[in-house]
C-alpha cells in the first residue's frame, strides 16, 4: 500500500479522444512533480531496456465541471499536489499557448476538463469525495 494517492478527474462530457488526451497530459504532470514517485527502467528478457513509469497506480475518476471546480478548490486547501487543464488548451498547439490561455481563465469560472491530484492518501481520498471512478 503506498502512503500517497494519485487520482485523475475527467469531466464526462468529453469526446474520447479529448479525455484520452487530457489523462495522459495530467499524468505527465503528476509525473514530473514526483520524480520519487517513478520506478527503475523495464528491461525485458533480452535486455532491452524500456521507459520508466510512476510506481503507484492512478485512479481516474469521472465528472462535470462544477465538481472539478469543488475538487480543484479542496485540493488547495488541503495542499496537495494539483496538475489542471483547461478547455481553451484544446485550442493550442504548444506549451507557451497552453500556460497563456490557462492564465486567462477566470478562478471562480475555469472551464476545467480535468485535474490531477496527488498527495496523502487520506487528504486525496477527502479531495475527491463523492465522486466515482470513469465508466
């Protein structure tokens, strides 16, 4: 059992493609600000060696946009790690354009299509209550 937990929320909304995207930016993320969170290199039975990939499972659970907005207010007060996308990044094709266009949401308004925390299990456990894992 790992001492922290790491959890995805997608809004539902969202087309496939769009909520395969968002996952795989919020667990880059995760990723890279946990660098004690990622394992030794695979390495198969011919010696090829392989990427390295977080040691813990994530968990990702679905949701709409009032919710990621409950969950992204808890998750700053309890201070722990928070990873966000927005639907305007859907819109850019570079990482600059992501960090402008995400500067611009409104706090109170954001338009966010998912979140990723990472933290004490019991502060992400409280962070993301009530809601349930992606179908």
């Amino acid at each position: 059992m790992f001492d922290t937990k790491v959890a995805l929320v997608v809004r539902e909304d969202l087309a496939t493609w769009q909520k395969l995207n968002v996952v795989a930016f919020l667990a880059t993320g995760i990723a890279a600000s946990a660098p004690e969170a990622i394992g030794e290199p695979y390495i198969d039975a011919a010696d090829v060696k392989y990427g390295r990939m977080l040691i813990q499972p994530m968990m990702i659970y679905g949701s709409d946009g009032d919710a990621l907005r409950k969950v992204r207010q808890k998750a700053i007060e309890r201070d722990v790690t928070l990873v966000p996308y927005v639907e305007a990044m859907f819109s850019t094709g570079n990482d600059e354009e992501n960090r402008r266009v995400f500067r611009e949401e409104g706090v109170e308004t954001m338009n966010l299509v998912g979140l990723a925390v990472r933290g004490p299990r019991n502060a992400v456990d409280k962070v993301i209550k009530g809601l349930s894992l992606h179908p």
